[in-house]
C-alpha cells in the first residue's frame, strides 16, 4: 500500500463510510460507485434506509480501481482484477512480516 492509502486506511479503519464519502475520497460521482457495485466489482453494506456502507477495504480498494481505470484507460472488470491481484499481494507481505518476526 502507498502511504496516502495507509493514512486513509488508517483514519477509517473502524469508521464506515457513505456513498457520498466514498465517491469523494475517490474524485468520482457516486454513479461510479453504483455501477461497480451492481456489476459485483466493489462491495457494500446497504441499510433498511437505502443508504450504502463502506469499509475502509472497500475504500482501499475504490481508489486503486479508479487509478487503474484512469491512468491505463482499463475496462473495470480488468481494473477489479488488479486490485484482487494488489490484495493478495498486500497479504501475503503481511504474513512474510509475520513469519519474519516470530
């Protein structure tokens, strides 16, 4: 993770977040976040009230799709996948440094 996703992650770490919130921590309409959700790219809580629900994963996430789609004109079904593939990397980084320590 980079360092501004670390930070981010890190303020919203036990907070969730809105629809409206995620679309600005991404600098994208909310639209964007409806169609990734619907197309089972991104994931949400939604509430009785109709409300949408974010964790900071999800934001994690949202963020390195949006980049991906933007900077390498990526289809999001390609841009979902990276971020699958940048995930797993994320973890397996995390269980080296714990293997590492102990």
């Amino acid at each position: 993770m980079h360092g501004t996703e670390l930070m981010i992650t890190a303020m919203v770490e036990e907070t969730y977040l809105t629809l409206e919130q995620v679309a600005a921590l991404c600098a994208v309409e909310p639209d964007w976040v409806l169609r990734h959700i619907e197309d089972g790219l991104l994931s949400a809580a939604k509430l009785e009230s109709g409300d949408w629900y974010f964790s900071a994963l999800e934001l994690t996430r949202a963020r390195r799709m949006v980049t991906i789609e933007r900077n390498f004109e990526a289809l999001p079904e390609l841009a979902a996948l990276v971020a699958d593939m940048q995930e797993e990397l994320d973890s397996l980084r995390r269980q080296l440094r714990y293997f590492t320590k102990n």
